[in-house]
C-alpha cells in the first residue's frame, strides 16, 4: 500500500511491499496496477525479442536474401537519380495525396 505522507516535496513514493492489500503502485504521476505491470514487462520482454532478433538473426539471413539479385556496374549519379525517380518522388507525393484522399473522404461522409 501506498504511504503518502512520507512523500516530501515531490521525493519519491515509498511503497509498502509487505502489505498483501497493495493494489496500486504509484512513483510521480504514474500509477500502475498488477495488470499494467505485466503488460509492461510483456512488451518489454517482446521488445527485447525483436531486437535480438534484428542484431543476431537478421545479418544472417542477407546473404540468402540477396543471393538471387543481378549485379550492374552503374554510376552513382545514374544510380541516385533512378532512385530518386522511383522511390523519393513516389515516396513524397504519395503521402500527401493519400492524407489529402482521406480528408475529402472523411469530409464527404459528414465525420469531420
């Protein structure tokens, strides 16, 4: 349980863990609860996952992703504008078209 009145001018919260009754842990402004806790350390146990899984398992497997990709001597300005051509102008304009397609959706439909 909670003591309160050992909080001094924003010091931290002091925490009864001997209580069995204690149900809700609070350090400043966040209060967790024994649900909340877990979800908690779910996500970070997942988030430890995915990143093991980025840092050991990953490197490994980009040598088989790429074992059927045609190599072409290229330049680099060729090369950067052919990316450009393809993946920034798209990768620009298609967002705002997109976000400006939702709004006269949402618009037309009387939601906004």
């Amino acid at each position: 349980m909670l003591r309160d009145d050992v909080m001094q001018d924003g010091a931290i919260n002091i925490i009864d863990y001997a209580s069995p009754t204690a149900k809700t842990w609070r350090i400043g402004t966040l209060v967790y609860t024994r649900r909340t806790l877990l979800l908690l350390f779910a996500w970070l146990l997942a988030g430890d996952f995915c990143f093991t899984v980025m840092e050991q398992i990953i490197p490994c497997l980009v040598p088989l992703a790429v074992k059927g990709v045609t190599y072409r001597p290229i330049g680099a300005g060729p090369l950067l504008a052919r990316n450009l051509a393809i993946y920034g102008l798209g990768g620009l304009i298609a967002p705002f078209a997109g976000i400006k397609l939702i709004d006269l959706a949402v618009t037309g439909l009387g939601l906004a």
